[in-house]
C-alpha cells in the first residue's frame, strides 16, 4: 500500500543520501563528531532548510506545508532516525509557534510564519529552576507597563533553542496572585530587545544525551513587551499550553519512531553478522525472540502514532486522552525497544567504535530525554486520570466520537484541515478509538471464520478486549480523584493506555489489512502477521496470562529481515531506505514523483 505521507518521508530519505557515507553532510560520522564536541549541529540544520524542512511547521493556511499531522510526523522521523539531536533542535521551532497556531491572531500567525520560513529559529519557554512541570508555580512575572504592555522579570530554565532562539512564546503570569487565569502566554522578540540590559541567556547546560542541542535558558529583567504580543486572551495562557501540548505531544512520537527504526536496524545487521557457538546470532532462539519482541514493540508505536497523529484531524475534541496516552506508550514503548536490543548487542551497546560507528549508545542517551518533553509520564498518566469519570462513561455507553476514530483508521480517505477551535481539555464524550474496540473485534472474528491463520490474532484481541473491560472497572473506582492520586489510579491509567493502543492496532488493521496486502509490505499486512504478535506484546505488558505466545513471532522475524536485506525501513507501509542492503549493493533511488526540494528547487513549492 503506497501511502503519500511515507512518500514525501522518502523523498528526503533519498535526498538525504546513505547516512554511512562519512562525506555526507547528514552522515552517522558527522552526527557523531558533533556529539563528540558537544556542537549545535548548525550545517545539517542549514541543510534540512534548504529542502525546506521548517515550511512544516507552518499550517497551510499562514502559507506553510503543514496540511496534516501524520506527514508531518513522518517527515520529523526521518531526521530523528538518523539523529536525534538534530531533529529535537530543529524540530523545537515548530513547538515554539504552536501557541501562536492554536490561538494567536492573524497578523501574529502571518508575522511568525515569515520568520520561520526565513530560518528563524523560535522557542517554547515554560519551565523553571524552582517548578518544574508546575505550570501554574511559575515566577516569571508580566506586570503592565501603563500603556497596555508588559515589564518581563524572572528566569525560565531547561529551555531548548532559549540562546539561539530569536522569538520564544513565554508563559508569563500576568496576574500578581497567579491561578489558571492568571497567566498569559507572551510572543517575546529578542531582536527588539537589548542584549545584557533587558535580558541574559544563561549557560548551555551539558546534558547525557542530545549534547549538542542547545538546552540552556533566559533571564528577563523588566523586558519591555507590546500590547499585541499576547497569544490569545489575558489570562488565557495555561489553557492555551494546554491545547498546544496534545499537538506536540502526538508529534513527541516521530522522535521515538525514528530512534526505534535506527535502533532496530544497528541491531539487526549485528545479528546478522555476529557469530556465536559456530552460528550466526540471528540464528539462535533466544536472540531470535528478543528481535522479535523488540520488532513487535516497534510496530506497535509506529500504529498508535499513526492513528493518534490522524486524529488530530478526525478526533480534535479527544485529543486530551490521545495525545496523553500516545505521548506516555510510545517513548516508553521505544525505551522497552532499546533495552532489549541493549541485552542483545551486550558491550557493543556501550562502547564507541566497535559496531555501528557506536551509533547504538547515542540512540539510547538521546532518546532518554523524549519522554520528559512536553510532560513526562507521571503528568500524562495524570491527566488521563483526571478524564476517568468522562471515559469510563463513554465505554459503558459506547460513546465518543467513533466516525472520528473509524476515519483516523482509514488511511485511503482525506484528513479534514485541523480546527483549532474543537481542541478541548477534556474528552467528555469518552474515546471514540476506545469505543471501537468491540466491533474491530467483531470484524476479526468475521475475517478470522474461515482464515484460520487468524485465529491466533483472534484469540489475542478477545483476550484484550476482556481485560479493557476489567481496566474500565478498575477506573471507575478512581473516577472522582482530583488531588492526592493514589498509585492504582496511575497503575490504571497505564493499563488503559495500553487498551487503547490495542483499539488502535484493531481499527487499523480492520480498516486497511485488504489495501495493505499489496505491495512492499504486504507480507506484514496478510494473515495478521504484524497484528498477533503487536496485541500479544500489549498483553504482556498488560501482566495478561497467556501473553507471550511463541507462535505469534516467527513470521514478524522473517519480515524485518526481508526488509534489513532489501534496504527497506522495517514499517508498517513502505519507505525505502537510502543505504545498502546487506548485499552491499546500493539500491536505487527510486523516482517517486516530483520531488519537493529536488536540486534546483531547493524549498519546493516556495522556491519560486
């Protein structure tokens, strides 16, 4: 199945060029040189901009390319398979104008898309030394000018781009007293303010992992700041943030995708290559079983990111549940990935320049960060937590927007513009995706009558929908929680993630498993093949007796080194790799249309 967000991806796949070529400008021995020096990876960045990367981060309406969320998603993995520093320091300029997307004005919205598209690079700034994650403790104060304006005063710490960034929105309290109307989110310039007097950048501060992103932060000391900086209504700010971060907390997932997909493959041509006892280690059960395991995880995440970035589109006023359950299942899902990889790779997932260039090591101190961005675990489980009462109602009447999750299944059909105005704190219909979950089943059990290749899948998702119904007793337990959270509510809130990531895999395959049993992944797609063991590594972690079924994996194993040989991403649908296969032979560069940032047009439709 030929689907046209994994086309554009490999468009700047293939442009890109093999990334094991040291003389490439994205190259492995650069990135790693960069990390090495702990240097802003600025000549790659200039390169991505060249092809036109920052056009999407603007929404098409303000004259970018960002017409939907699941290409830009798979554009953003791209560059994070390859590193992710680069893509976590690039890619922050669009989570800097996403306030500014989600409820800025229009000349605000027509002003900061003209920076972008120039190359400015724009910054987030929320948290603080002292706070932490709490929003609504933050110090650094607004307070008028007389003229409508602001004097800015105080610090904001742990920022990424807070020095190279020009623009950063700023969440500022406006009101003396603080509260959830009490702050205002800022679009601060530094270009028309004064270097040492108005404000200071604070030191980079050296980090484990992206060591070359500029993680540092900004001091402002009674920064003058004009009437029509404000994003939004005064005193409008959290709820502003809030609405932003379920589009950047979807987006969170393409960094994972990317350093599941390059963990993955360092993996695998180690198995390939490694010999053991007399055999090759692909060739023993227990390192068969842990590439296995490892691939179902992967898969897994790349499904409920699938449905979770289109649903951003279908299922806007849920998206306080999705973007929650996507942005705590799919960076702990990776990390799961990488450990079991680690176990298999042994030293060699330590040390540099012994498999891989030590690419594997870097994968894995980078990737630690993505799950503290824009919330960490304990703040999404937290928030689902908070919609208990909402979502437990929804299943029982079997409620929420379920055209929405049937559309964000469906990958043949059109994504309708996003509408800002639908995102809401709370799902108070339920989960349309989750509300699906018993006729997925239902269609399973139809297609499985007379295919008994499908009965293990089967077997898999009645046992899942089972235990969701369990999940949801458990939750309705927990349902007037406001403060104080006990541990079984977080322990339920985990679980429920895991049920609705489940629904998603079911409503994916359901919808599409005939379309995508055509084509360069159609081995994943027929029989189930991907779906068994996806669902049966969902009830493992679940803690469900009976997950872990030996028979689901075998045939998953097969596909991902059918994929490693032929140069081909390991994924869901497919996207050719710009790299060797294990032949050594380069593989073409397949035309794949009119490339946007061919050479000579080098910001595609904007070249002109």
């Amino acid at each position: 199945m030929d689907h046209p967000p994994y086309r554009l991806a490999q468009e700047l796949e293939l442009l890109l060029g093999d990334p094991e070529d040291p003389g490439g400008v994205f190259s492995h021995a650069r990135c790693l040189e960069l990390d090495e020096s702990e240097e802003f990876p600025a000549d790659i960045c200039r390169a991505l901009e060249e092809w036109g990367l920052q056009e999407f981060y603007i929404p098409v309406e303000h004259g970018g390319r960002l017409t939907d969320y699941e290409t830009v998603m798979q554009v953003m993995r791209v560059v994070a398979r390859r590193d992710l520093t680069v893509a976590i320091g690039h890619g922050k300029t669009y989570l800097g104008g996403v306030c500014v997307w989600v409820c800025g004005d229009t000349g605000q919205a027509r002003r900061l898309a003209a920076d972008i598209r120039a190359g400015v690079p724009v910054s987030l700034a929320l948290t603080e030394r002292a706070h932490g994650s709490d929003l609504l403790a933050g110090d650094v104060l607004g307070e008028p000018d007389g003229s409508g304006g602001w004097r800015l005063t105080g610090e904001k710490w742990l920022i990424n781009n807070a020095t190279r960034g020009s623009v950063l929105s700023v969440l500022t309290r406006t009101a003396a007293d603080g509260g959830p109307r009490g702050f205002t989110v800022l679009l601060v310039d530094k270009r028309t303010l004064t270097a040492g007097d108005d404000y200071r950048c604070l030191d980079k501060i050296r980090t484990h992992g992206i060591r070359g992103a500029d993680i540092s932060g900004i001091a402002f000391d009674g920064a003058p700041v004009a009437a029509d900086a404000a994003v939004g209504p005064e005193g409008g700010g959290v709820e502003t943030v809030l609405k932003a971060l379920q589009l950047t907390r979807t987006m969170c997932a393409s960094l994972s995708l990317g350093a599941a997909d390059h963990a993955l493959r360092i993996a695998l041509d180690f198995a390939e290559r490694r010999e053991l006892y007399g055999r090759r280690l692909v060739d023993l059960p227990q390192a068969r079983h842990a590439l296995a395991r490892a691939a179902a995880d992967a898969l897994a995440g790349e499904a409920l990111a699938t449905v979770a970035a289109r649903s951003v589109h279908t299922a806007t006023d849920e998206l306080s549940v999705t973007a929650a359950v996507t942005k705590y299942l799919v960076p702990s899902g990776t990390e799961a990935v990488i450990g079991e990889l680690t176990r298999l790779l042994g030293a060699r997932a330590f040390l540099k320049d012994v498999h891989a260039r030590g690419m594997f090591q870097k994968v894995d101190r980078d990737h630690r960060i993505v799950g503290l961005f824009d919330g960490n675990t304990l703040v999404n489980l937290n928030s689902l937590v908070n919609q208990f009462r909402s979502l437990v109602r929804g299943w029982q009447r079997r409620t929420g927007d379920t055209a929405g999750a049937r559309a964000a299944f469906e990958l043949s059909g059109p994504l309708p513009r996003l509408d800002p105005g639908r995102l809401c704190l709370v799902a108070r219909r339920g989960s349309g995706i989750m509300a699906t979950l018993p006729e997925s089943v239902e269609a399973l059990r139809a297609e499985a009558a007379g295919r008994p290749e499908l009965k293990g899948a089967l077997g898999a998702a009645e046992r899942l929908l089972a235990v969701t119904d369990m999940v949801h007793r458990t939750m309705e337990e927990y349902r007037t929680v406001v403060s104080d959270v006990p541990p079984a509510a977080f322990e339920a809130a985990r679980r429920y993630s895991l049920c609705l990531a489940g629904a998603a895999c079911l409503g994916l395959w359901a919808h599409n498993h005939r379309a995508g049993s055509a084509g360069r992944t159609a081995g994943l797609w027929q029989d189930g093949v991907w779906l068994w063991p996806v669902l049966d590594r969902l009830l493992v972690r679940l803690g469900e007796p009976g997950g872990g079924e030996p028979d689901a994996y075998p045939r998953l194993l097969e596909q991902l080194r059918a994929a490693g040989a032929a140069g081909e991403l390991f994924s869901l649908l497919p996207l050719r790799l710009a790299t060797a296969g294990r032949d050594g032979r380069p593989y073409e560069h397949t035309d794949t249309g009119t490339p946007h940032g061919a050479p000579g047009h080098p910001r595609g439709r904007h070249a002109e």
